[in-house]
C-alpha cells in the first residue's frame, strides 16, 4: 500500500482537530505549500495568521474562546466570557473577555469579537487562572471565584447587576462549592476586598 500523500496527511490532521496551528502542521512534516494548496482548494480555512480549522472539524459552543486563546496566548480569558463558560448567571458572552498585561498592545482581531481589560498586578496572570483544552488548544481561563471578583474590579464595565447575580449564584452553587472565604481571597489579589465584602455580608 503506498504511504499517504503530504495533502492527505494534513486532510486527516485537520479533520481530527477543532483548530490546528501551523506549527503543530509543520511538526508533522508538512510543508508550508501543501497548507497553501489546502486553503486554495477550500479544504482548510485559515482564521488568522498560523491558524486553521477544516470545514468540516468538530467544534463546540467554547469555540470562539479557543479561537482568540490561540491568537493571543499571552492573555487569560475573564469575566463575562469566564462566567459563561462556568455557566454562572445568566448573562450572555457577545465578546470574548481577555486580560492583558498594562504595556501589552491589544490585538487586532475583527472576529470574534474581544473585549480587553488590563492589569498590573502581575500575579493576576497565575493565581486563580486555570488551563481548559477546548477545541484542541490550550486555554488559560480563570476559575469561579476569582471570575465573580474581577467582575466587581470591573464593575463599570460588566455593570454591577451582572456582578450581584453572578455572587448570589456561585455562592448557591454545588458545582462550584465557594466559599465567601475563597472569595475574599481573590478579593485581596485584585484590592476590591472593601467594594465585595458588603454584598458577601448581605449574602450569607
């Protein structure tokens, strides 16, 4: 039986996989014109420089976030974008939520659609911050707690109803299992322990 071809070797990778960067690509042997030829043909679909799916790839509701976690791998997925996919509250995603650092420059994505936000406080990028594999990429997102408290950091951007719904329904939660002890935990990270600690009072 003869080995498979370059082209059908990348069919059967990018079949395989929600998204493919090219580096993971070239790690198979395959060259930077059989991915050429691949997106001519409508067989691949580059989404933005280094990143491609195939048409007809699995994908699931995290798609989006997956998409921008991979275009931009220096950031953490936060706030409305975090409590979505935490499923906690009701509110709705209509951005992909990223953090960056103060003197990053934010990237120019016209889809999906992203919100930045940026902080200082460099342990903001480790603590609380969780790894998710969604759609094949790696994904840095931060955990229940730590989302409910950055809401309130941000409050006017999200809007303080969405923060309030958010801390009533983690603090329900037997999924999620918060204490207002892990929340105030957070709460001293991101210096918003005296905005957060009237709500939790009233709470519990």
């Amino acid at each position: 039986m003869p080995s498979p071809t370059e082209q059908q070797r990348l069919h059967e990778l990018a079949i395989s996989r929600s998204l493919l960067k090219e580096s993971e690509i070239r790690e198979h042997g395959i060259s930077s014109m059989a991915i050429s030829r691949a997106v001519a043909k409508g067989e691949l679909e580059r989404l933005s420089r280094g990143l491609y799916r195939h048409p007809e790839a699995p994908w699931d509701e995290h798609l989006s976030i997956a998409e921008v976690a991979a275009r931009v791998p220096q950031s953490v997925i936060v706030l409305v974008s975090s409590l979505q996919f935490h499923q906690i509250g009701t509110h709705q995603a209509h951005s992909v939520w990223i953090q960056l650092r103060n003197n990053a420059v934010p990237p120019r994505i016209d889809y999906p659609k992203i919100e930045v936000v940026k902080t200082g406080i460099s342990e903001a990028f480790s603590i609380g911050v969780e790894t998710h594999l969604l759609n094949d990429i790696d994904v840095r997102i931060t955990n229940p707690a730590r989302t409910v408290v950055d809401c309130f950091k941000y409050r006017r951007r999200v809007g303080l109803e969405l923060c309030l719904e958010a801390l009533k329904d983690l603090l329900a939660s037997k999924q999620h299992r918060t204490t207002p002890a892990d929340i105030l935990e957070f709460a001293k990270l991101q210096r918003v322990t005296s905005v957060i600690q009237p709500y939790l009072e009233a709470l519990v």
